[in-house]
C-alpha cells in the first residue's frame, strides 16, 4: 500500500453521498461508489475503509429489501420493514458525510460485514 496518500475529505463526502444515487436511477447508489472506491482506495487516505463501508452497507440494504419483500404477505410487515430501508438508506449516507466533512469517524449500523 503507498504510504504517501492525499487527503480528501471532499471526495469521501461525495462517495456517501453517492449512495443517494440509488433514489433516482434504481441502481447508481452502489455502481458509482464501487468506482470510486476501486480507483481512489490506493491514493486517497480512508478511501478503502469509508469505500468498504457504504459497500457492504449499499448490499445490506438490498438484502433487507429483498427479504422483506416476502414479508409484505405477512400482515404487511414487509412494508414497514421497506419504509424503515429506505429511511435508513437516506438518513445515513447524509450523517455519515457530514461526519467525514467535518473528518469524524463514519459508521453504518446494521451493515453486514461483507468486505
């Protein structure tokens, strides 16, 4: 790993941010971060963690919807469960930002460690 990283705060804000993708083209929110974090992990310091993070976070959420989607025949829990997806998928990448703006820790509860 290259010990001379850049720090930018600006680029890391923008990858959770990105996520937010995902509520206008259906998919953008873990295409664009995947990108960024596959082509900056080497060169941007915390891009590989924070890159890590809204990844195994982005596929949490579209395990959780998919499981809930059954759930729906059960007294429409499934719905609940897709309204509580999608709050959490819009509240946490905004949090989260703010927090790598201001360079604070970043964490995304309930995500699945995948990577």
């Amino acid at each position: 790993m290259n010990t001379a990283l850049r720090e930018d705060r600006s680029l890391i804000v923008v990858t959770h941010l990105s996520q937010l993708l995902t509520f206008i083209t259906g998919f953008g929110g873990l295409v664009v971060p995947i990108i960024l974090w596959a082509t900056q992990k080497d060169r941007v310091y915390q891009m590989d963690e924070e890159g890590k993070q809204i990844i195994n976070f982005q596929v949490s959420l579209i395990i959780y919807t998919i499981v809930s989607i059954p759930l729906i025949l059960l007294l429409g829990l499934g719905l609940i469960l897709l309204g509580l997806i999608c709050l959490f998928g819009v509240v946490m990448p905004i949090l989260n930002a703010i927090k790598a703006s201001n360079g604070e820790a970043t964490s995304y509860p309930f995500s699945l460690k995948i990577l």
